[in-house]
C-alpha cells in the first residue's frame, strides 16, 4: 500500500488530472469486437474508481474474453489480493 501512496504523492497532479480528462472522454466501444486474442478481465468488486459493470461490458463486447472477479478487492486488487492475483494472472499466461 505504501508503493502505492508513494506513486500517487510523486505523480505530477497537472498530469494526472490531464490523464483522468482523457480516460473518461475516451470511448473504445467501437474497437472491442475487433479484438481476436484471448483476455481475461481482471476487476475488483469493490473498486470505486471503476465500477464493476464496465468489466461486465467488456466481457459482452469482447468475444471469448471472461471476468477474474476480485471479491475482496477494489481498485488495488492486485495488492489486496496478491496471492489470488499471482495465481490467476499465471494462470491464464499458461492457458
């Protein structure tokens, strides 16, 4: 948790507001059928930055794709859930 709060006091706030700005103007709906490669959706259930049903649309947009559910996680899912996030990206790099 404290790599995280270091990256977030060390980033430029200019830039970061510029970033947030640009992600939510940016629509790829159009482009996500276009995908062919396998990709598994990882998101935390209780993410609060992203909610979960945008993971939930991109699995209906993107054919084949499949949803790695975080129960317990938000949007540091991957700190909060190590282990289960180790496992399963592992997991679906070998598939």
């Amino acid at each position: 948790m404290r790599w995280l709060e270091n990256i977030n006091l060390n980033a430029s706030p200019y830039a970061t507001t510029q970033a947030i700005s640009a992600l939510g103007e940016l629509d790829l709906r159009p482009v996500l059928s276009k995908i062919k490669i396998p990709v598994a959706i990882f998101h935390g259930v209780n993410d609060k930055l992203c909610d979960f049903k945008g993971a939930e649309q991109l699995e209906k947009a993107i054919k084949g794709s499949h949803i790695i559910k975080f129960e317990k996680g938000g949007h540091g899912f991957f700190i909060e859930e190590m282990d289960k996030f180790n496992a399963e990206l592992e997991k679906f790099a070998r598939s």
